[in-house]
C-alpha cells in the first residue's frame, strides 16, 4: 500500500473512530531549591491595579541562586532580571533552544540543536521587557554608519515578558513571568507541517515549565510543549496526503521537549580569526560597511573553540581550558568506546600544533540531573527515530568573533543496528526538514555510511568471510561508528566537508594493507569516504578510515595555531599557501555539487582514489558479484527470507549516483582553489577528451547495457517483500531500479550545462593541447549506443526500451523549446536536431521490419511518431 493510501486509511479510521484528545495535565517535577523566601514582615501593600511588591510576589517560593536567578513556587516560574542586563548599553546575553524529546520522524528528532541568537533585554515603558535579537549580521567601526546599520537592518522580537513585580529593593532587579518560554520560539510549528502536511499549533494550556537550572553561567529551562491539530482533514488530496505519524498514538496531538538557554557572552571576546577559501572553515558571515573603499566588505571569521596555552613559550603545553566533550548517559554501553576513541582522534592533531590533550572526554552519570543539550557541555548524544539514519555536529558560535560556545552531536542509533536489520530500501530514508531559519542541508554521511556498511557486510557475507553476529562484523560496525564520530566531532571544531580528500592515494596504494593502516584511505576524515572493498581476486586492505588525514591536521593548524597579533596574518599566509602539497586540495558541497550538480569529476561524495572513474567501474563489478553469489547459492534453511530482495535494492542502492557522477566527467572541468598571485596553475582545466572517452565508455556499456543487470528468474520470483511492513510493495522491479540509474546520467548529458562547458572547452585550453572532447561527438555517441538495435535490426528489450524512451523525452523536450531548452546554447540545439533526424531517418527503415516482435515493433513506431512531430514541432518554431 503507498504513503497516501495508507494515509488515507488512517485518518477514515481516526474520523470515524476518535473522541476528542482529552485534555493532559503536567507531570509534577521535583524542584532544585537552594533558599526560600520568607513572607513578608511588613511589606507596604500596593494599591489597586499597581504592580505588588517583589517580597509579596516570591512569598513561599524557593529561589535558585546564579548568573539569572530563578524561582518558583508549585507550577509557576519566575526568571530575575538584575537591572544591569536592561541598560542600553548592556552587553548582549546569548539565548539557545535545543530539543531534548521529539516525534521521531521524517527529520524531527530528540537530541538535535536549535537555533543560537544574541539578545538584548529591553525595557518598555509598561510593565513588559522585550527579548530581541540582535541584527549581528552588518558592522560599522564610526558613529555615523554605527546609526545607518541600525536604520538600515533590523532586529526580531524572540519573545516578551510580563514584569509581575516592582524592582527589589536592594538589587534593583525585575520579577518577570518565566510562562513567556512557553512558545514556539524556534518554530517548530512550521516544521511539522512541511513534514506531515498538517497544521500543528501550540496548546499553551496543555505546555508547561517542567524545571529549571541556574548556575553562575547560564539559566537552562526545560520545556514540554503540546502541538496539536483541531481535526484532521475529511477531504484527501491524493497528490499532496497528509502523512499520519505512525509512531504517535494520536496523529492530532504529540509533546515536544525543549531546552531554552540564558548565558553570558565572554567578558573579552575572542580575537576573530579570518577565513581563507582555500580551506574548508565554517564561518560567521560579518558585513563590514565602515570603509567604502573596500571591494569585498564580507568577513569570514572562522568557527573555533578558544584554545590557549597554560604555558605560551613551551613547545607543547596543556590549553587554559580544554574541549570537553560529554558522553550523554542515553548512548548504549557497547559503543561507548567506540564514540571516545572517535572523540579523541582529534588528540594528535592537536598536538602537532603544541597543544597536550586539547580534547576530553567525560561520561555523564546515570543519575545526574542536567541536560547535554544545555549551553555549558559539548555533547555526543544518542536518539531513536521511527527512520532515523543520520549523525550531526552542529554548533553554536559568538557571530561578533566566530568563537564556538556549544556543540552537541546527535548519533542515530541506526549505526549500531542498522546493518544488521532490513531498512527500508523501498522507501528510503526523510532527510531532515531543519528548524525555522536554518536553511541548512544538513550532513549525510550518517546515513549514507551505514548503506555503505550493509552493502559491505552483504558481499563479506556473500563471500563467506563474515558473519552478521561474528566479532568481525561487530568490530566492522565499531569502526563505522568511531569513523563516523570523528567526522562529526570535526564539525564542531569548526571544519567543513572537503570532498577531495578521498582522491588523495592511487588505487595501488589503497590495496596496500601497510600504506593504509599507516596513512588511512583518504587526506580527510571530512570527506564521505566509501569503504574500500576488494574485488574478488585482491587481497583485503584497510577498509573504513581509520582517523584524521593530512588535510584535517592542516585546516585544524590554521584555525587553532596560536600567533602573536602582528604575526598572526602572515603565518596563516604561509599555511594556506601549503594548498599546493599533496594531499591539501580542497572542495566543498557545492563544488561536489547538489543533487546532480557540480563540475569537477574529482569533487564527489563516496569515492576513494584518485581515479574515481574507476572506482565505479569497480563499483558496477562488486554489485554484479554480489547479486549473482546470492543468485547461485539460493535460499537455504534457516535464511532471512527477505534476505535476496534486500540485497538486490542494496546492490542498486549503492549504484544509486555511479552513472550520474561517470558522466560528470563529460563536459567535466578539473578546478583548484590556487591563488593566481602564488600559482601558475589554472584555476580551470577541460577534463582531456580521453577521459571524457573512457566515461562514455562505462556508461554506455556498463550502466546502459541490458548485460550489466540480468537476474534469474527463479531469483527475483523468491525476492519477496517483509510481510509485517503496512507499506510493503509487491515483486521487485528490476527496470525501473536500472532505470533509476540511467536517468540521473542521462539528465547531466543532455543538460544545458554540459552543453556550454563542451563548446566552450577549446577557450580554456592551450593551443599546443589536444583536440577537446566536441559536442557532437557526445551526441552521436549516445544516441548511436543508446539506439545500437537499430543497426543490426535486433529486438529491443524492455530494460533498453526504457532507457530508449528516456533518451526520446529529453530530445523531445529540447527540439520543441521547453523551459528546459531555455538556456540550451543554439549550437547544441542545431546539433541535436541534426543528430534526431538521422534517428528519424533509422527508425523509419527498422521499424517496417515484420520480423521483429509487436513489441519492439509498436515501440520502434511509437518512438518514430514522437520524434517526428517533435522536428515538426521545432521547424514550425524555428520557421
């Protein structure tokens, strides 16, 4: 049954079949006193209508003493405000919202961290303090453009309080109502409803303050908000369903936990640090607007903890304050070690720059009474989620220097099971819809790191060298799990994906057991490295990074090597001019590119060698081996029976982009982040037309060829569904999977894009180089592989008339003007309807052929009939 239907189903049954959601009362929570206030002795009583006095107010109340004083009395919650926070000159305060408990679905999950601001408490006349956040965004060193930034951008309104006493006597400070937390201030209505396609609202009545925490650094109050929808909707829209939450007992009413955070800013900022695009740093973006004469007024400081040295003359010393990184209580005892050793690879690197045990690791007790996601601990957590797949590190910095405040990962507890339990390979996985604002894409190497793992664990097994339950496999899964730990506690110091890093060794080198076990498969932990399997005759080598790599000991030295002020620019020069060594190349996610973007065949994700196109090339053969050793050995007693359907979608899984990224080498361009001023390299280099060569090669007699994907029946009639999935599907289909793989090559082939690139190659190219790659030649190619029946008049396959159809679409769309031809150069197109009327001209022969089946026949016909109003179509146009 579909998503929709399903969907459908449930809510006919939820209209039919449920009451109202009845109304829940707040669980009772234990307070943290550490004084209560007397009543008053003899307080003067205010008159009508006037606010009470701050004793009469906090009469029983126990009081929680810190930074900002908290106190409550039964259910009800007061926050202190010292009058020193509500000047206009005040310093900003940092404000935090993090989720501790969610709906574990579709991206939403427990664990995760919210959005950071700067804020300001300001005084309104009438008894209410705005919390507004400030505009950090644009900044102005003189008066004058100091008054223009403030007019020209503005600040949010994050939330209002009601002052509910006069000022204390003696500290002067103000009683606010603490309810005012009780809101949606990160916007997680509006998440739920790009998830679930339903309107959730906060049910205030049914939200509620469950405790707070005060310390000398922060003020931590922990929410539970109820969102709730009135009624679900009657009418369906089979297009766009709801989707039902299936993990929640009533999809009209679920609780959400969330961790809002009061803290101080550094009394002394950290100095900034400026970034350089020839390493990867995440940064605050700053517009600096006080010199006009400046051509490029953005700054970029780069993230980073404050590291100094007890010890600023030693070689090597302990920081002042080392990074600590919590273990939250909620990950499973198996894995502890696992995620520390994770934790500390980043020791070493640090101590190439003379910092000792810069990292620690510590384990919050079972006991303990304090949230990971509150602003004083950098954290690992675990969480569950009904499709929950993937791993973050995100942060929080200080937007005025870049430094990081707080850090909490969030690892899925698929890492530990996930290879060992059938995963939705029909559907796939959510990715997370992100919170208010955040415009992130988020980092996949989670989920993607574990389909890699069962893909391994599936040919091993397949080969009979491992066992799912054997130490082998438990240590395969430790070793994922410290891979992916390392990547992700790289984020949180700062780091960006670098997607280069895997093309750092040759593919001789990552068969060398010896090289890798000492230098690792990749320059970067950073970079979604694959597992580097053997094919059937080699010899096992290292096969999931085992640490840091050159590039990350590198972009680590220039964000935390510590500098004198007036050396400090000129000792970051000096590293970032190191780009040029091996092992240093940089690219970022929008040099590999979204979805089928990207330029450079050497900028991908999951690949390893510095010839990727031979790694899919090796990819194809590992996939074809895997499926016919499960085809030949059958189904014996005591299998998991949906074992040959998983590894049959497993197989394609991890065939999902290899076509897609092969045809990146056409119309490819090698790039590098070089400084002109520092290198007489180009910035820009064709891919050779050789390469282009041997990439069509691949696709049209790998990825294209009907051979690549044959299966014996008997095989796919025993590839059965799990019977215990509602939204199991019926038999597998073996066209639409190779289908799937030959659409995402064919959309980069035939995209405008490639189209420019190859007729413009010859531009960017030395007189004296060899002869580019031309379009036509492309052109012809495919179409001549694509079409191959034709020239010996054989019958067509169903597997080759999809792939066929798919080619006639796009051609269709590009000769009759659709949007898509929008910026198609002329070139291209002229080509293309050259090369579509010699199609027309053999398609008229073959398809009078009586030989051929009716199916081939009425294909052959069909295709000539669209093709030949499509030319019709665009000569009309042309006319």
């Amino acid at each position: 049954m579909s998503v929709g239907a399903r969907s459908a189903v449930m809510l006919a049954l939820w209209l039919v079949g449920c009451a109202t959601v009845p109304s829940l009362e707040p669980v009772a929570v234990a307070a943290a006193p550490t004084t209560t206030a007397p009543a008053p002795a003899s307080a003067g009583r205010s008159q009508a209508n006037a606010i009470p006095p701050f004793a009469q107010v906090i009469t029983g109340a126990t009081q929680q003493l810190g930074w900002l004083p908290a106190w409550r009395k039964a259910d009800r919650f007061w926050l202190e405000i010292p009058p020193e926070l509500l000047l206009a000159n005040a310093p900003p305060v940092r404000m935090s919202v993090n989720v501790s408990r969610s709906v574990g679905e579709r991206g939403l999950y427990a664990g995760w961290m919210g959005p950071n601001w700067l804020v300001r408490f300001q005084k309104l006349a009438g008894p209410q303090i705005q919390v507004v956040a400030l505009n950090a965004g644009y900044v102005a060193d003189n008066l004058p453009l100091k008054v223009a930034v403030q007019e020209g951008f503005s600040n949010s309104l994050v939330a209002a309080m009601a002052v509910v006493s006069e000022p204390h006597p003696e500290r002067k400070s103000l009683l606010v109502d603490a309810s005012f937390l009780v809101a949606d201030l990160m916007g997680y209505g509006t998440s739920l409803e790009r998830a679930f396609r339903l309107t959730y609202n906060l049910d205030r009545g049914n939200s509620f303050i469950e405790h707070m925490q005060v310390t000398n650094d922060q003020t931590s109050v922990n929410l539970s908000l109820h969102f709730s929808t009135p009624r679900l909707p009657s009418l369906i829209t089979p297009t766009t369903p709801p989707v039902v939450l299936p993990s929640t007992p009533d999809p009209r009413s679920l609780f959400v936990g969330m961790v809002v955070n009061f803290s101080p800013l550094p009394d002394q900022p950290m100095r900034p640090r400026l970034g350089d695009t020839r390493l990867g740093h995440f940064a605050d973006g700053v517009t600096d607007v006080s010199d006009d004469r400046k051509l490029k007024p953005r700054q970029s400081l780069i993230n980073r903890w404050r590291l100094e040295k007890q010890d600023p003359s030693a070689p090597l010393s302990k920081p002042r304050q080392a990074i600590v990184y919590w273990l939250d209580k909620n990950i499973p005892l198996r894995y502890r070690d696992a995620v520390t050793a994770g934790i500390l690879e980043w020791r070493q690197a640090f101590e190439g720059i003379g910092f000792q045990n810069a990292i620690e690791v510590r384990q919050q007790t079972d006991d303990a009474d304090w949230n990971t996601l509150d602003a004083r601990h950098a954290s690992v957590r675990w969480y569950l989620g009904a499709d929950a797949n993937v791993a973050v590190g995100p942060h929080h910095s200080d937007p005025r220097t870049g430094e990081i405040l707080d850090a909490d990962i969030a690892m899925s507890d698929v890492f530990g099971r996930g290879a060992r339990r059938l995963i939705d390979e029909d559907g796939g996985f959510a990715a997370p819809v992100g919170w208010l604002g955040s415009g992130s894409k988020g980092c996949e190497y989670g989920h993607r790191a574990v389909a890699e793992m069962a893909f391994a664990m599936d040919l091993l097994e397949a080969r009979g060298g491992l066992d799912p339950g054997s130490p082998e496999a438990e240590a395969l899964v430790q070793a994922v799990i410290k891979d992916v730990i390392t990547h992700e506690v790289g984020h949180t110091l700062g780091l960006r994906h670098n997607f280069k890093g895997s093309t750092a060794y040759t593919a001789a080198q990552l068969k060398d057991k010896k090289f890798t076990a000492e230098r690792g498969l990749s320059a970067s932990v950073m970079d979604y490295n694959g597992i580097n399997l053997p094919l059937n005759h080699e010899q096992p080598s290292t096969l999931v990074q085992p640490g840091v790599g050159p590039y990350d000991r590198w972009a680590l030295e220039y964000a935390y090597r510590p500098f004198e002020v007036a050396e400090e620019a000129a000792e970051l020069a000096k590293i970032a001019a190191r780009s040029i060594e091996p092992g240093l190349a940089y690219a970022d996610d929008a040099d590999a590119g979204w979805g089928s973007g990207g330029i450079d065949p050497l900028a991908n994700r999951f690949d390893l060698g510095n010839d990727p196109l031979a790694y899919w090339a090796r990819r194809l053969q590992l996939a074809r081996e895997l499926w016919q050793r499960v085809q030949d050995r059958g189904i014996k007693l005591g299998d998991d029976v949906t074992r040959q359907r998983r590894v049959l979608l497993r197989g394609f899984a991890r065939l999902g982009s290899a076509a897609d990224l092969a045809s990146k080498y056409v119309g490819g361009i090698y790039t590098s982040r070089l400084a002109p001023a520092l290198s007489s390299a180009p910035a820009y280099v064709p891919v050779p037309a050789a390469q282009q060569r041997a990439a069509l090669t691949l696709l049209t007699q790998g990825f294209f060829n009907a051979d690549s994907f044959r299966f014996k029946p008997e095989f796919l009639a025993r590839a059965i569904t799990d019977y215990e999935d509602a939204e199991r599907s019926g038999p597998p289909s073996v066209p639409a999977a190779v289908l799937q793989l030959q659409v995402g090559a064919l959309e980069r082939l035939y995209s405008a894009g490639t189209a420019h690139r190859l007729l413009e190659s010859s531009l960017y190219a030395p007189e004296q180089s060899a002869a580019p790659m031309s379009l036509s030649e492309v052109y012809l190619t495919l179409q001549s592989a694509i079409w191959s029946e034709l020239n010996a008049g054989h019958e067509i396959d169903s597997l080759r008339r999809n792939l066929q159809r798919e080619h006639l679409k796009r051609v269709q769309r590009l000769l009759v003007r659709e949007p898509a031809a929008a910026n198609f150069p002329p070139d291209a197109l002229s080509l293309l309807r050259w090369h579509a009327t010699a199609l027309q001209r053999k398609l008229e022969r073959v398809s009078r052929r009586s030989t051929l089946s009716l199916e081939t026949r009425a294909h052959l016909q069909d295709s000539l009939s669209q093709l030949t109003q499509a030319l019709r179509a665009s000569m009309l146009r042309a006319g």
